[in-house]
C-alpha cells in the first residue's frame, strides 16, 4: 500500500534528514519525496500492506514538519 502525504517539506537537506528518520523508525516502509510539487508530497510504501498514517505524521511533528494525508479525489461517474 502507498499513502501520500502533503508537508510543508523546505528543501532537499531536510527531506534526506527525514527520508533517514522514517526509514529507521519504521522497517519495511519505503519513503521518497516529491519537491517539485506544489504539496511537497511524501510517498511512503509499505511492504507490510498498511501504512500507520498516524505515526508518521506524528513524528515529522516531532521533528518540526507538518503532514497530513492527500485525500483521495474520486472523480464524478456521471460525467
């Protein structure tokens, strides 16, 4: 499973201390994040099959950033 996060992520530096933090606390997630994009969004897969959003979000909070989930988006079928 993939969860998306948006973060309020400044530059590479910091993404690369999270990126390190996030794959030390949690084993068998994968991380990456995408700062060309206006969300500066977080990837995190897991290989477990789930994605503990709370504990992420709590500790880039911890660690000084914001995160939240990026919400899926189903888009009207009657169109």
């Amino acid at each position: 499973m993939v969860e998306v996060f948006i973060t309020d992520v400044k530059d590479d530096c910091e993404a690369q201390m999270l990126l390190g933090r996030i794959h030390a606390a949690f084993t068998g997630y994968k991380a990456n994040f995408d700062l060309d994009d206006c969300d500066r969004i977080l990837r995190v897969l897991s290989s477990n099959g789930f994605v503990e959003t709370c504990h992420v979000i709590r500790l880039l909070k911890d660690l000084g950033c914001h995160a939240e989930v990026l919400p899926d988006i189903v888009p009207d079928a009657r169109y």
